[in-house]
C-alpha cells in the first residue's frame, strides 16, 4: 500500500484498485486539444512515452473514534463494462482493502459521493448467484438528486456508454434498504460531513474529514487531474453540466487555498493528497507530507494508536 493520512484522531486510508490507468486526453478533454504543459505532464500525473494521462482508481476508509466510513467504490470485480479496462476486472481490491485489518462489517457508512461506473463497484459482490451487498451492516449514503437523476430517463440515456451498472451496484444495495438519501451538506457524525458540488453529476458530493490536527477534503470528481488546477475552467467529457463542474472547482480550489486545508482527489497517481495555492490563473500542488505515514495502517487500540508498518 501506498500509506496512509494522519489527521490526528482520525486516519485516512486509500484503498487503491489501479494505480495506473492510462487515458488519452483528447478522450478526457476535448475541449482542450494537445497534451498537458507544466509539471501535470510529467511523471507521476502523465506517461511521456506513451501520450497517456495517468489516473488512480482508488476509495478511501475514514476511521475515526466511532465511525468506519468507506468514501467511494471503484469500479469492483467480475462485473461486465463496456470499457475494456473495467471489464471483469480482478484487481485484488478486497484483499487490500481486508489487509487494512477491517472487515466488511466493520464499515457503518458507505458514502457515494456520485454514481459514475468507476465509484460504485464494491458496494456488492457476487454471492449465491446474485450481486449482493458486500456491506450488509453499513448504511450507503447518496444524494437525493444523484440518485433521481440516473434513473431519469436523461440518467439513462447517459450510462449507454457503460453499461447499466445500476442495476448490479446499487439497486441490490436499496433493496436490501440499505440505501439513505440525504441532503447534499449531511452531517455524518462529529468528523465527517458532506460538501454539495454539483456539476461533474446533478447530486455530486465532497466529504470534508475533520480531525483533531488536521482537516481533509476527499473531492471526488470536482476535479480528475492536476491539469485542471493548471487550468480550472477545463471540464471533462463526462460532466453532466460543464460550467457548473468548472464553476465548483474552481470555488472549491479558492477555499482549499485560502483556509489550508488539504486535498485528496479520487484520481490523482500517488502521492495524492495535497494542498494548493494560487499560481497565475490557477493553481499550484505540493504534497501533504505532513499528514502521510508511509507504510501499512495498523489500527490498534483506535486512530490515536494506530502507526505505520513496512509490511
């Protein structure tokens, strides 16, 4: 594992599916022709030899004194997807997530910040013949305008591309009523809550995770890749309101940069986490390496004994 975040009494823990998927711009950014400049072309965030951007497909486990929370679930194993790279996958991805030392009923809240193919996967795993909820004991917490919308017929006339993954992802996870729609601003408990960031989807989330040192804004798909702090107005090909997507991002990355706070982006390569500050028409990236622990996270005795471990 690539470590994990320190916030104090609450620890932050990337569970990665692939750490490197290479992707054309022009497929990404189409709007914006040619390949990044600056340091988003350079290595980890782009693979020169190849003309490739490089993203991560990773979740994140929020441990706090009383909460385990999982933010986000890849894209999941096994399950049939129109893009090549996330059909039938085999990743390992429950192993790592299981060498955190949690086990699935150890999770009480599953968070999607939105319902995109590449966020949703592990909420079920194939049991008895049928995708079943691989949290049974968590409740899974989505927006009330993310979920109205992707099964609006506009929803899904969107997931053509994909597949609908709906269908063996989160659909199986309400029927077990499991699945909590709440306002885009809940308070999930004292450490974490979310942030309303429409645009990339109509109910499209953040999650602000407060610790007693440190805070940290998991953001999602408010932004894919750091060309978009080089330039925040450039949008993707799957935002649903692409001016709404650019007006967000780029109010959220002002906050982040006036307040300090650190960021930890759903598909930035390793190292992910990081905080920004203004740098001409946008905005500049340093790693958070006060808040990284290198190694495995043990949790032991609750975030405040928890330490790395070279295993």
């Amino acid at each position: 594992m690539s470590g994990w975040f320190d916030l104090g009494d609450v620890a932050v823990i990337p569970v990665v599916e692939t750490p490197r998927l290479l992707i054309d711009p022009e497929e990404f950014f189409p709007e914006r022709p040619g390949v990044p400049s600056g340091w988003a072309a350079e290595e980890p965030w782009y693979a020169p030899g190849q003309g490739r951007l490089v993203f991560a497909m990773q979740a994140f486990l929020v441990v706090t004194p009383d909460e385990r929370i999982l933010v986000d679930a890849c894209v999941g194993d096994g399950k049939r997807r129109a893009r090549p790279e996330f059909d039938r996958l085999d990743s390992g991805w429950w192993q790592r997530f299981t060498a955190t030392g949690l086990a699935a009923d150890d999770v009480s809240t599953v968070v999607l910040s939105h319902l995109h193919v590449d966020h949703v996967g592990w909420a079920t795993r194939w049991s008895d013949g049928r995708w079943t909820p691989a949290f049974a004991k968590a409740r899974h917490v989505l927006t009330a305008p993310e979920y109205e919308y992707w099964r609006s017929a506009a929803g899904a006339a969107a997931m053509t591309r994909t597949g609908d993954y709906l269908a063996d992802s989160i659909e199986p996870v309400a029927d077990a009523g499991l699945l909590d729609l709440t306002p885009p601003d809940a308070e999930l408990g004292p450490h974490v809550r979310l942030c309303p960031a429409p645009g990339h989807t109509p109910g499209n989330t953040a999650v602000l995770v407060t610790g007693s040192r440190a805070r940290l804004l998991l953001t999602g798909d408010i932004l894919h890749h750091p060309l978009q702090l080089m330039e925040p107005d450039v949008s993707t090909r799957y935002c649903v309101d692409p001016g709404l997507s650019a007006r967000t991002r780029r109010r959220t990355l002002e906050w982040l940069a006036d307040t300090g706070t650190a960021m930890l982006p759903a598909h930035f390569a390793a190292p992910s986490a990081g905080r920004v500050t203004p740098h001409g028409s946008g905005f500049a990236f340093a790693p958070a390496a006060d808040l990284h622990r290198p190694g495995r996270y043990v949790p032991s005795g609750g975030p405040h004994a928890a330490q790395g471990s070279d295993d």
